[in-house]
C-alpha cells in the first residue's frame, strides 16, 4: 500500500494534462452515470479533484467503496469536457489505473453531510468533530487562526518582545471568576489551580528586570458560555511592558492589531490608529453600555429631569434614558416584540411614544407626558415620525437596559448600522472600586491589581467615605471592537504601600494581600519598574475576522454551552484508586 502521492487535490491544473499522478484523499462523492461509468470527487486538505471512471474493472474496485474512505488514485490527467469554473482544478480531470482503499470509512450512514455540517445540530457537529473538521468552510477558520497566531508572534516579536511561557499549575487566586482545582498528590488536603490569566507571573517577570514579555497563553476558568465566550479555557495574547505608560501599551497594540484586521478580516473598513479613547462614564451615558458598538449611529441621552413630575409612577424618582429613532414606520407589532426582547434580555420593562404628523406624541406611554411634550421635544429634537424608547431605574440599570434598547433598534431600523466595517475604540477610566451586585459591598470594578489614579494621596482622601471611593478612576482600558470587549489591561499597582492600602479599602489587610499574593508582594519590596500590559483575546478576536457569530466555531476542540466536550466525553468520573491517591472523597449534595 503507498500513501505517497505527487500531487494534492488542489494543485492540477490545465498544464500538468497528460502527466502520471498520484493523488490521496478522502472519497467526497461519486456519481455513477451507466453501469461503467462514474464521477469521482476525491478531497484532501487543499482541495479537491474529480476522478472519471470508464471502465468496468474500475467501477468493480469504486462500487463498494463508502463516502469519506480514504483513497489513493493513480492515473493521468487529461483535460475535462466540462469545465468547472467554481473549482480551482476544474478544467481537469484524472482517469484512474489503479485505486486503492487506505482506510475504510465504516459507516454507511454519516451523522451529517460533511459539506453541510454548519446546518447540522452543534451538539452533534461537537460530538462528531473530526467530521465536522473535514468540512473546507469549518476547516478554513482553524487554518486562519494558525496565520492569525503566526502574524501576532511575527509583529510582537519584531517590537522587542520576548515569547515566554508562564506556568499551568499555580496557585489559587481571586481574580473574578471560579478556579479550576487539581489536587496535589504528594500534598494531602491541597490544590494547585489552573490560572485563569498569567497576571501575575508576567508582572514578576517585569520586576526581574525583562523589558517586554508576551505569550499566546492558554487561561482557565470556570464560567458559563456565551455566543462569545467559551466555557472552560480560551487563549489570550497576554503582554506586559517595564517602565511603560498606558499610551506604549495602546501604542503597541494598535500597531500590532490594525495590520491583522487588514490582513486577515472580513471586512475591508477598520478604524486607524490612534483608536478614539471613551471614558467609562461617557460610554455609560452615551451608549449605555461599556463596550459600545459604534457601528450603530444611535445614542442614549438622559431625559430624568424631563419627565420628573409627569405622573408615570416607574419614572417617578428614577434615572430615565431615551433613545431616539426618526422617520419609524414599524408597526406595532413590531414594537410589543421589541419590548419583549428588552426585558428577557435586561429583566427591565421599556416604555415608548411616537411623534405624529402634528407633532403631538402618541401611543405607548404619551397620555402621561403630554405637560412634558415641549421639554422633550426640545431636549430630543423631536420631529413627526419620530420614535421615543424609553428605560427607567436605578442609574446603571436605566443606562444598560437603554444600552440594549440602542443596539436592538440600531440593528433593526434600516439605516441605522453600518455593518461591514470594524469600529475600534478604548473605554478608559474605570472606577477602581464598585458596589458588589450579589455582597452588596464595596470591590475591585476590574483588576485589583490596576494603579489608582492619583495614586495613594486618592486612597488616602477617599478612605472612609464610599461615594469618594466610587469616584476614585484607575488606569484601566479595555479595547473594544464592534460591541465585543476584546482586549482588557492596566497600568498595574507596582507600589506595595499603595496596593496594600487599595486592598484595604475592600476590607483586606497587609497580612492578607501577603498571603493571598505572597510572591507578588515579597517581589514588589525588591524595587519594581512601573510596568503596564493587557491581554486581546486571541478566539474572541479570531471569530470577528472571520465573522461567525459563535466564538465555538473558531475553536478547533470546543466545549458545548454546558462546558461538555462531547467528542471526548469529559468530565467523566474516575476510578475510586485515582480519588484515593489524591486524597478525594466525593460527596454530591442532592439537589432541592
């Protein structure tokens, strides 16, 4: 049996007609016309290649033969009679002298058309991966995530940075989402943790004096799926600078991301560099949400003091946000379904009115803000035909519930989004410290390691007084592309007085910042550079180049929405001897 072959099924063209080849793939298709004639498609990894069968022998070897067996072809090629100008070896073809089976496909039956596997369910595409992998349109995101990743070491590399790996097994550490644990065999009764980001070790790295780091690096962590989010581990390109300033961080980024989106994306429009910096505050009130996309041409404004008075209990001691759409013509059908949606999404109710022919407001909630006609008209410039959404609420509930309102309608309303294009901004100015939704308390907004601004003289004017704390920005910035957060940084805490007294705000002392980052602290007291880096996600980056909706589909091996790796069957339980010798003993809490 050879596997040799001297060309692929993506290589033959008019030229080679006449030549003795051998090509190896897998059997596509095959089409018998007569009872010694047939159409053979063989496909490999670059393309595929029709095989034409005329002879009786032949059609005895091709007969028993099933869809997606591997097989060697060796014959010449000739010109075809009908071409195929959709196919890039479409004006040949090979009559074969001998074909030979290399590894059989034992199903009959496929779980789905290889070339329709994107239609088919995803947990079966998951289940029957190496399958769906087949499929050119699936195989063509993973082969763009291989020049993607190529391009980013290329570009970082050439900028001075030096690709090195942090480790996998770590400690434990609250970062903002769940830990995945593994038990320490030779250590009874403790774990190491999978790290859910680098972000300590490559601010060690920059305080044992390397200048500029980065990795495509692997992080874990266990939170739910989201169309843009995988569950389990993702890859980030991780990167840090020594003596930097947030400006040489966004620099570098914007000269290493602006070449990839040319290169690789879909669209041919990508914002230039420098990126429009938003502050967090702005963002809120201007699209109602921290990672705008500025595709949609809407905007959030505040109309609280407008409608203060009107009658309308939910507005009646709340924050309210409109957003404005002109020349509406949806039905109102289309606006109960829009409602609808605003509050399966947000939890929170929307209300509406609409500006008619004489620019009276009417329907939705109009007979209540008939006194507030002229002031809403002249804060909103109201026209007739235009349409008023409005949320209301708690601030940042009204703010993000108006956010939803502006991208529904923004991608609804014709003329209103300007898709094929890449919007890229920075949100900057993030408050260092929130009030948590679930503990009700004070905590880190992002990353507790950022650097106040205004440093600790801010801490120290704030200590004690929770609405000066809530005021207290940090140097954090997130990039965001097209409505997706897609890289996160900072200028990070390099002073261990200052990250000492940040931690106490949120009612942690020295000895627990040194227990709960010993290594970080105990550097930090040796002199450390002020340094600053952020990390773009490399899938989430990937699945806007190529324009899928799914970041699953730009993962090679994906987890399905219940963190399940179907193919492989994890997780799956073990055996009692593998719990013993890491000191495990399960005890599952019956459900209520």
């Amino acid at each position: 049996m050879t596997q040799s072959r001297t060309h692929n099924c993506g290589e033959l063209r008019i030229a080679d007609a006449g030549k003795k080849v051998t090509i190896v793939g897998w059997l596509e298709n095959i089409r018998e016309v007569g009872s010694n004639f047939a159409f053979l498609v063989v496909r490999d990894f670059y393309g595929t290649t029709q095989v034409v069968v005329e002879t009786e022998e032949m059609m005895q070897i091709v007969k028993p033969i099933t869809k997606e067996s591997t097989i060697s072809v060796e014959g010449t090629v000739r010109e075809r009679e009908s071409k195929n100008a959709k196919q890039a070896t479409g004006d040949i073809e090979v009559v074969p002298e001998k074909i030979t089976v290399l590894g059989k496909c034992r199903h009959s039956q496929l779980p789905f058309e290889i070339n329709k596997s994107k239609d088919a369910d995803e947990n079966v595409r998951l289940k029957y991966r190496y399958l769906d992998l087949r499929n050119p349109a699936v195989k063509s995101n993973i082969v763009l995530r291989c020049q993607v990743v190529a391009e980013l070491r290329r570009l970082m590399t050439e900028k001075g940075f030096l690709e090195i790996t942090t480790p996998i097994l770590t400690a434990s550490s609250p970062e903002g989402a769940r830990d995945y644990l593994v038990p320490a065999r030779n250590h009874p009764g403790k774990f190491y943790a999978l790290p859910q980001a680098p972000q300590q070790f490559k601010q060690l790295l920059m305080t044992s004096g390397f200048d500029k780091y980065f990795q495509i690096a692997p992080c874990f962590r266990d939170e739910d799926a989201r169309a843009d989010r995988t569950p389990g581990e993702f890859y980030q390109m991780d990167m840090e600078m020594a003596f930097a300033t947030q400006n040489d961080v966004l620099t570098t980024l914007e000269e290493v991301l602006v070449p990839v989106f040319e290169k690789f994306g879909k669209y041919s429009r990508i914002s230039q560099a420098p990126f429009r910096h938003i502050p967090f505050n702005e963002a809120m009130e201007r699209y109602g949400s921290d990672k705008p996309d500025l595709r949609i041409d809407l905007e959030v404004q505040d109309i609280t003091a407008e409608v203060q008075g009107c009658g309308f209990g939910p507005f009646e001691n709340a924050t309210v946000k409109a957003v404005v759409v002109d020349n509406f013509t949806q039905a109102r059908k289309w606006i109960d379904k829009l409602l609808v949606d605003v509050e399966v999404q947000t939890g929170n109710k929307a209300c509406w009115v609409k500006v008619d022919d004489q620019g009276n407001l009417t329907g939705g909630v109009s007979k209540f803000l008939a006194n507030c006609k002229d002031a809403l008209t002249g804060k909103l410039s109201l026209k007739p035909g235009s349409f008023v959404c409005m949320a209301a609420g708690k601030k940042l509930a009204a703010q993000k519930t108006a956010g939803v309102i502006r991208t529904m309608l923004g991608k609804r309303v014709p003329g209103h989004f300007d898709e094929e294009q890449y919007a890229l901004c920075w949100i900057v100015d993030f408050p260092m410290y929130e009030m948590g939704e679930e503990s009700g308390e004070l905590e880190f907004c992002h990353n507790p390691f950022s650097m106040p601004q205004g440093g600790m003289q801010a801490l120290l004017d704030a200590e004690g007084n929770t609405e000066k704390l809530l005021a207290i920005n940090a140097d954090q910035y997130d990039l965001v592309v097209n409505g997706y957060e897609s890289a996160s940084g900072a200028v990070r805490n390099h002073d261990p007085e200052i990250m000492v007294k940040a931690f106490e705000m949120v009612g942690l002392g020295e000895e627990d910042v040194k227990a709960k980052f010993p290594a970080m602290y105990n550097a930090f007291t040796y002199g450390a550079p002020p340094h600053a880096g952020a990390a773009p996600g490399v899938d989430r980056l990937i699945m806007l180049l190529t324009g899928e909706e799914s970041i699953r589909e730009v993962i090679t091996f994906p987890m399905n929405k219940n963190a399940q790796d179907l193919m492989m069957d994890a997780p799956t339980t073990v055996s009692q001897k593998q719990l013993d010798d890491v000191h495990i003993a399960i005890a599952i809490k019956e459900k209520e």
